[in-house]
C-alpha cells in the first residue's frame, strides 16, 4: 500500500473517533438545565408579583364600584374575574379560598354572608400583602 493512504485512514479513523466522542459526551450533558432553574424561579417570582397586583386591582374595583350592588350577580362576575387570572403555585390555596368563599354567599341569608365574612376574614391573617384592600372588600360587601 501507499504510505499516503496508510496516513490517510490513519487520520480519517483519528478525526471520526474524536468527532464521534465529543458528540457523544455533549449530547450526556444537560446544559438546558443549569439556565432553566434560575429563569424559572424568576418567571414563578414575577407572575407571583403580576397576580398580587392583579387581585388587588380586582378587589378594589369591586370594593370602589357598585359592581356587588346586587350580591348574587356581582359575587358571579367576581367569581369569573378571579377564574381569568392566572394563579402562580404559591397563591393556589389562596386563590380556591377565595372563590369558595364567595360561593358561600350565594343563598342570600344571612348565615350566608356571615360565613362568607368570616372564610375572606381569614384570609386577612394569612395575607398580609392583600389585608387592607380585602379589609375594604369585606366592609363595603359583607357588612
């Protein structure tokens, strides 16, 4: 044989190893995952801020506006604003308590809305961010 085409496939075999093993060991790496985690604990700590500032908004339009003048449909659109919002993970618990607590007030009674006083009063202790907005909710609404 030729000596060029010995040194040829030599350097032809040499070259697709190392191609074939770089490849290979940066495709077992997951470089999307050390850049996903910041981006996502970013993305979850902004959408918490845009639903606080949200859900206010849409408590103090309901507290501000006769929207709640009659109780049965006001509590429906209400219900229905805060089904629109998107909900972060960490205000899930929050956000079911407080649709079932408007749920409550749906018979009329007074019970009713007493119950539905007391569930959003809750509330209040937990919240700190949403207390004196939900405190103006529930005394222009449920008193």
């Amino acid at each position: 044989m030729n000596i060029g085409r010995i040194l040829f496939f030599a350097i032809f075999l040499l070259s697709s190893t190392t191609l074939l093993a770089t490849t290979t060991i940066l495709n077992s790496v997951n470089f999307s995952q050390a850049f996903n985690q910041p981006v996502a604990g970013l993305q979850e700590r902004l959408l918490a801020t845009e639903y606080q500032q949200a859900l206010i908004q849409l408590l103090q339009s309901y507290s501000a506006e006769e929207k709640m003048k009659n109780l049965s449909e006001g509590v429906g659109s209400l219900e229905n604003d805060l089904l629109g919002l998107t909900t972060p993970a960490k205000y899930q618990d929050l956000h079911f308590k407080l649709i079932t607590s408007l749920d409550r007030v749906k018979p009329g009674t007074a019970q009713a809305m007493q119950a539905t006083r007391t569930s959003l009063e809750s509330l209040i202790k937990d919240y700190s961010w949403l207390a004196s907005t939900l405190s103006l909710f529930i005394i222009n609404n449920f008193s």
